[in-house]
C-alpha cells in the first residue's frame, strides 16, 4: 500500500505544474475571449470548464513527455527542446481549440460535416487566431521554463525564481 500511495504522490506533484499553469493561462484565455467577444451573444467556457481542460491538458502533458520523441534535442542549447515542445503543444492546442468551436455548431447542426462547414463559414477567424498566438505565446513560456528546470533542476529553478526557501528545522545546525 506504501508503494501505491508513494505512486500516487508522485503522479499528482508531476501533474501539478503544467495543471496550474494551464489552469492560470485557461483563465487567461477565456477573459481574453469574453473581452473579445463581449456582446456578440456567443457563450463562453465556465471556470468549471475551463478546469477540467486544464486537468486534462495537464495529463496530456505529461503523456506526451512519455514519448521518445518529445525529448528529441536534449544536448542542443534549451531552445531547441523548448521550441520543439512549443510546436507540438501548439498543434494540439490548435486541434483541441478547433474542436471547442466545432462542439459548439455540432450541437446545432444536423451532423459533424455539417457543422464543420458551417464553422468554417462563420467562425471570427481574427478572434480564432489572435487567441492562438496568445496560446503559442503562453506555452512557449511554459516549454522554456520546463526545459529550464530539465537541465537546472527544479530546485534550483525554484531558488532562482522565488528566492531561498526557508530551510527545514532538521536541516539547521545548532549553534
């Protein structure tokens, strides 16, 4: 049972940073689309689901740093890994962006074919790309910043970022 639990643990403190990440930039992006969409009549994701994407996406993440292929410039300088990682997280981004839209005229129209035309043909495309390159910008940030604490190491990252923690009472020295 330890060792399920030891599991566990570990699963959730790997699944924590890019979940909290994409829970902020989520929220981020849904603003960002009422702002832009601000009486236009379209309906915007809840936090509730604007949460569970992030949970959702925070488990892909890590699913996706399973396959061989992600880690595919680990000598190169940071940048590399980071826009490689950057790329791949953006087409799924894109994709998992164009579906929201498609879900939302599927609902009204009499197919999936149908629907997808009908999206094509009315969908704000400004608005659709200017939250993509929002999107792209965020991940890159979050790519860089993962590759960072790759090679440095989370801790350090940790120090660099948010200053010295403080240190645990067994690890100070008795004067």
């Amino acid at each position: 049972m330890n060792k399920l639990a030891a599991t566990i643990k570990h699963e959730f403190m790997e699944m924590l940073p890019p979940t909290l990440f994409f829970f902020v930039i989520l929220h981020i992006v849904a603003i960002v689309r009422t702002l832009m969409t601000r009486d236009a009549g379209i309906s915007l994701p809840t936090s509730a689901s604007v949460t569970i994407a992030a949970l959702v996406l925070g488990k892909c993440v890590l699913l996706a740093n399973l396959l061989p292929f992600v880690n595919r410039f680990p000598e190169k300088p940071l940048i590399w890994n980071a826009g490689w990682r950057t790329l791949i997280y953006t087409l799924v981004a894109l994709l998992v962006h164009y579906l929201e839209h498609l879900f939302d005229y599927w609902k009204e129209a009499p197919g999936l074919v149908a629907a997808n035309h009908r999206l094509l043909a009315e969908i704000n495309w400004p608005h659709f790309w200017a939250i993509q390159i929002l999107l792209v910008t965020l991940i890159a940030n979050y790519c860089l910043f993962a590759e960072l604490a790759r090679v440095i190491g989370p801790d350090k990252l940790r120090r660099i970022v948010f200053g010295p923690l403080p240190t645990k009472p067994a690890e100070r020295a008795d004067n």
